[in-house]
C-alpha cells in the first residue's frame, strides 16, 4: 500500500518572512492532515521551537530536528533517536573554541531533558539569537565556565557570527573526521553565517533514511530553502526548492515551486492532494 510522506524545511520554506505561519497555511495543513495526508517537517530547530511554531498544527508524524540530530515520535511523545558527539571529538571542539575565541551554543541531554549551554554572549547576534528564543519560545539557556565542565550527552553546537569570524573557527574543524560540519548564511540576514557541528552521522539525509526504514513510508516528497536541505532532497524521491531558495538548492531540486511569503509548500500539497488518480 502507497504511503508517502511530505516533509518540508521550516525556516525560508514553510515559515514566512516573520518566521510564522501564516493562517492560509495553518488552515490548508490542518485540513489536508484530517484528510490523510502524512505530513511532517524536518528542520534545524529544536524541539522546544518547533512544537511552540507548530502548535496549531495537528501534527501526527515523527520529526526530524536539528538537521537529523533527533527523531521526535509524535506517536509515543519521545525522542526514538538521538546522536551523540563523543567525548574526544567535544574536547577538540572546546580547545577550538578557546583558540579561536568564538562564543556559541552547546546542546545536550540529562535523560530525556534538553538544555542548551552558553559561556558568553558578548557576541551581539548570538545574544539576540539567545533572547528571541527566551522571548517567543521560553527557552532555558545555562550559563557555563567552560563547555568541558558540563556532565550530559552533547548532541550539537551552533555559532553565529560573520562570516569572517565564523570561518576562522570552521577551519579549525573541517578536518575532525568525526564531526558533521554544516556551514551556511543566515537567511534572516545578509551578514551572518551559522557553524553548526553534530555527530558524523548527522543530517536530514540521515533523517528522512530513519522514516524511511521505520515507518515504513514507500515515497517521500521534501521542501526546501537552504544549502542544509541538499541533503534532504538526496533523500527523497521528489524534492521542490521554494522560489526564494538558494541557487543551488533550486539546481538540485525535482522542481521549483512558489515562494514561502506566497504560502509555496502548502498550494503545491494542495494542488498534488487533489490531483485526480489516474485509473
């Protein structure tokens, strides 16, 4: 029996400029999922982010978060998969960070609880990065001494910063054969970067492979704005860059489909749910 799954990227993609949905996407989705559609999203965010932008979304499919990092069960309410950076490599990490004087985010769990660690925010994009997230999501942020003093289960670092500074601490870290380095511009501005370093195995390419084996989807169709999506749509048999999408990421999608400020993802799903079958 045909089972596809239509997964898209949040942010750029299925989100508008104000990082929101709109209520023309709400309502589609909404009745699209009550009508059968499998539908799910897989995203750099965290869960705590995702859940609080998704509310109003009756969500009922398994969650590919932080670029494949997690799997998060809709069904059971629990993380079924998570990725773990091993203790060499995040001390590596750390001497990096204190060579370069770069300020960033760890992420990490005690059991099933995530937090996220912070030795500084001098930096200004981080800081407001921190706060928005503390502001709209009520987000716990730690402040640490050093990331190497914290006992828990590192999964992910990000930084934030221009693309200068950023690249200084990239280089420091591309050559780590352990570590999954995603490079890429802030699509909420011109002038920054994000680095974000997880477990080797990490990404939605690995993500959307986990649906595949385990809930047994026979076709999956992605959504996309970004260099992190490449990776998904290699996973997919169909992929569709939004028209504001990254020039590479149209040159390796299925298709190009319409904007995220023109509600894109969701007039594409509408259009191909009610597609008439052909006998």
């Amino acid at each position: 029996m045909d089972k596809t799954l239509y997964i898209t990227d949040l942010d750029g993609t299925l989100l508008n400029e104000n990082a929101e949905l709109s209520e023309y996407t709400t309502n589609a989705l909404n009745r699209l999922i009550d009508e059968g559609m499998n539908f799910s999203v897989a995203t750099a965010r965290t869960g705590a982010t995702t859940f609080k932008l998704l509310k109003d979304i009756k969500l009922n499919q398994p969650l590919v978060l932080m670029n494949g990092v997690l799997i998060y069960d809709m069904a059971t309410e629990h993380f079924v998969k998570k990725l773990i950076i091993g203790e060499k490599t995040r001390e590596r990490i750390n001497n990096a960070i204190i060579k370069t004087g770069q300020a960033g985010l760890m992420y990490g769990f005690i059991g099933d609880q995530m937090t996220t660690y912070y030795t500084n925010l001098e930096i200004k994009p981080l800081r407001e990065f921190v706060d928005e997230r503390i502001q709209k999501f009520n987000k716990k942020f730690v402040k640490v001494q050093n990331f190497a003093d914290v006992d828990a289960d590192i999964i992910y670092f990000t930084f934030l910063n221009t693309k200068d500074n950023i690249t200084k601490i990239h280089n420091e870290l591309k050559d780590i054969n352990d570590i999954h380095c995603v490079f890429y511009p802030d699509i909420y501005s011109n002038d920054l970067f994000y680095l974000e370093l997880t477990n080797i195995e990490a990404s939605k390419f690995s993500g959307i492979k986990y649906l595949r084996e385990n809930y047994g989807y026979t076709k999956i169709i992605g959504f996309g704005d970004n260099l992190n999506d490449i990776p998904l749509f290699d996973a997919c048999d169909e992929s569709y860059a939004v028209s504001n999408a990254k020039e590479d990421v149209k040159k390796a999608a299925t298709a190009v489909i319409g904007a995220n400020t023109e509600d894109g993802v969701v007039k594409w799903l509408e259009r191909k749910w009610n597609e008439p079958i052909n006998p």
